[in-house]
C-alpha cells in the first residue's frame, strides 16, 4: 500500500456508538509504533482546536440543530482538521489513526438523517480535500448492545447523537454494513467482541495483512 503517493499510512475507525473505537485506536496505535511507524491519533469530529470547538456544539444535547446545519458543521471541522492534522501529518510519511472519517458522515447523515447521498458524498469531497483512507476498519456492533456499552461508560452523559432514537441507530449501522458491502478493498468488517483485548486481535489480523 502507498507505493504510488508515497506518504504516510491514513487509517480510519468507524463503527456504530458503542463499538469500541476510541479503545480500539489506542491499542492500535501502541502496536503499530511497536512495529516502528510514526504515529498521530486523531478523532472527529475534533482534532484541532477550531474542530474540537465545534465537536462541543454538535454534541451538546442542549442545542436544536437541523439536519442540514450539522452536516455542515461536521464538514467544516473536518476540512480545518485534514488540512491542518492530517495532510501534513501524511506528507511527514505518519500514520494517521483516525476515530470517524467521511463514512461516519455518510452512515449518520447520509442514512440516519435521510439527507441526500449525492449531497453528502460531495460535501465529504470538498471538505477532505479528496483524501480517502487506506484502511477502514468498521467496528459492528448491534445498536442495542452497542447503546447499553455508551450508558455504561461512568464519568460522562450520553451526548446528543447517542440519545437518538434506537430507529435512527440501526439506519446508520444499515449504512455502515452498506458501505462496507460496496467497498470490501478498503473497509474491513470487525465484530466487537465483548472484550476490547478479543477484538484488538482481530484488528490486529486486518492490519498484518495490510501494514508491513
């Protein structure tokens, strides 16, 4: 892989809510810089200050937001975070782990939202800047167990995605599964196991096969 451009290796994780992604990114990080990459976890939304900033407004469940604002409040932190985090980050030859890309976008908006796929498919386009990643690998869960791991989490209320109806879950897992149908090179399909150690060695076997 990246024998053509030449610049560092851009991994994403997506999954329903629930499936382990941030855990999942951080074993994956400590064993690829095991294997000697250079590696910058990120998430979005977020990343940078100015994304970051507007991670706290879309996810605060106080605000009323429409669908179309929120996708593009999603776009603009993830065209200041490409720009900003990842492309210079990959041109430096680094691994990019990354917590949701523009699948995340396409899964929750495109198909939990019903806005139009076209629409979302070219916002991702303009706001990543045409990157795509390497690797995908898509966390599954069923949106129920996935929901019940969230409420579990101590120290934090659920924020305003979470809280969506169990209905608007299962169409962004439907669209995940959709995805990862369409494109098998890129996004590889993990069950979370109910252990996070049980489903970073099935990570861990997609990434061997990929990742030198």
């Amino acid at each position: 892989m990246n024998k053509v451009n030449k610049r560092g290796l851009f991994i994403t994780l997506e999954g329903p809510d629930g499936s382990g992604k941030t855990t999942q990114a951080l074993l994956l990080a400590r064993y690829l810089r095991k294997k000697g990459h250079r590696v910058v976890r990120t998430r979005e939304p977020g990343g940078t200050s100015i994304a970051e900033a507007l991670r706290r407004i879309i996810l605060n469940p106080k605000n009323r937001i429409s669908k179309l604002t929120e996708v593009l409040l999603y776009e603009a932190g993830r065209a200041q975070h490409t720009s900003e985090l990842i492309l210079p980050a990959l041109g430096k030859g680094k691994t990019v782990i990354c917590e949701r890309y523009t699948d995340a976008t396409l899964a929750y908006q495109g198909y939990g939202r019903k806005l139009d796929i076209r629409m979302v498919n070219e916002l991702n386009r303009i706001a990543s800047s045409g990157l795509k990643p390497d690797l995908t690998v898509l966390l599954d869960i069923d949106v129920r167990e996935g929901l019940k791991r969230v409420k579990k989490i101590s120290g934090r209320k659920m924020d305003r995605m979470e809280r969506e109806s169990v209905r608007f879950h299962q169409r962004v897992r439907k669209g995940y599964l959709e995805i990862a149908s369409r494109e098998r090179k890129r996004v590889k399909l993990v069950r979370s196991k109910e252990t996070p150690e049980k489903t970073h060695l099935e990570v861990v076997k997609v990434i061997d096969k990929l990742v030198k």
